[in-house]
C-alpha cells in the first residue's frame, strides 16, 4: 500500500509569483483534500476534490486552485502569493463519507519573501 | 462560528497517565477524531468516536460526550516518543470525508 507523497518538500516564493504543489494520494482512496498549517496552529481546511471536482472548500480565496486527476493525483496552485502564505500544505487522501481517517503526506514547506 | 478548544500544553513524566480534553461547538457533528503530530511530521490518525462512550486503542483511549460537547485523548504509560502535537478535529458533514476542522493542538512534553 503506497502512501501518499507531495512534493517539493520546501519552496521559497516571491510574493506575486505563482506555485504548484503536487500530491500523490493512498492508492484505493477517492477523496483528496489540502490543508494549510500556519506555525503553532492546526491545519485548517482548503477544500477537497472528489471524482475530479471541487466537492468543499474552506475560507480561502479563489487565488487557491485545484485540480484532482483520474488516477486521484491531486495538484494546490496559489496565484499572486502573499507573505501571509508562507505555511505547511497538507495533502491528504481518504474515501469520501463516513468516519474514514485522513492519511497525509510530509507536506511542502513554503515560504514567500 | 466553528471553534475547537484545546489547551496548548501539557507537560508529564515517562510512564505517567495525561488526557488532553477537546471542547467543540460546531454547526454539525459527525464524529471526533484525534491526530498526532511530530515536529515537521505529517499529522497521523490516532482515534475516532462517533458516539458517546470510550475506544480503547493500545496505550490510546479516547471518550465523546455529544451532549456535552466534549471529549479527550488518554495516554497512559507515557513514552518519550509520545512527545508531539496533538489535535482534536471534528467532521460536521457527513459527505464530505476530506473536510475536519481542527482545534489548535496541544503540545505535549514528555520528561524523563
């Protein structure tokens, strides 16, 4: 059972550029969801893909994209970053209803100057 | 609003007993879960109540009160590796399995 991976591990950014993260999800899972994690702070909710579209999301603006492909490979774009974004992205994959736990990856570290 | 609160640390002695309490108010609830997480770690799954009463997992136990709003996490026979984050997270749609709301987490410190 493959788990589920994100790359890059670190990304340093200038503010007003534009970046990609990628995620692999757990094979045999068909939801994926991002996450933000602020130093200190929990992860708070992006939104989540299932079945290719946006099925949920949280308190962010439309700068912060997604995509989820057929083989529930999952991408987070962020467009005209801000300082304020430098944080911990979350991936994580797990089925879409009932009490099935998240399964995340390391994460990207990124960090906008 | 939607808010999970957690207190921001704990610090116990190896072999010690500790419970982290979680209170929530949210607009839906379905279940309570409780990550772990280690320094620059991915959050890992610990446990789950979706109703009221105490799952047991190893050394982990973790309780729901719904009238209360409220449950905890119990470590007992603490480690030095148990030394991590640890949030307490509620799902309040039932199909939207990749959505939690988060609390702060509590940092725990384990002493030797």
């Amino acid at each position: 059972e493959t788990g589920v991976t994100q790359s890059p591990t670190h990304l340093i950014k200038t503010r007003g550029q534009q970046v990609t993260l990628r995620c692999s999800s757990q094979s045999g899972h068909n939801t994926v969801s991002w996450y933000q994690q602020a130093l200190g702070q929990g992860p708070q909710f992006i939104f989540q893909y299932y079945r290719e579209e946006e099925n949920g999301r949280g308190n962010f603006p439309p700068r912060f994209s997604g995509l989820q492909f057929p083989n529930y490979s999952s991408e987070l774009n962020v467009n005209a970053l801000e300082l304020d974004d430098s944080a911990l992205y979350l991936c994580a994959s797990s089925f879409r209803t009932g009490d099935s736990p998240l399964h995340f990856g390391n994460g990207t570290r990124l960090t906008v100057t | 609003g939607q808010s999970l609160e957690q207190p921001s640390e704990v610090t116990a002695v190896e072999g010690a007993i500790v419970q982290i309490n979680c209170t929530y108010q949210t607009s839906g609830f379905y279940g309570l879960s409780w990550y772990q997480q280690h320094d620059g770690g991915a959050p890992t799954f610990l446990s789950y109540n979706a109703l009221d009463g105490l799952e047991e997992t190893g050394r982990f136990s973790s309780f729901l009160s719904r009238s209360d709003s409220y449950g905890y996490l119990l470590l007992q026979e603490l480690q030095m590796k148990d030394s991590a984050s640890y949030f307490c997270a509620v799902r309040d749609r039932y199909n939207q399995g990749g959505k939690l709301i988060f609390g702060q987490g509590t940092e725990l410190s384990v002493k030797p």
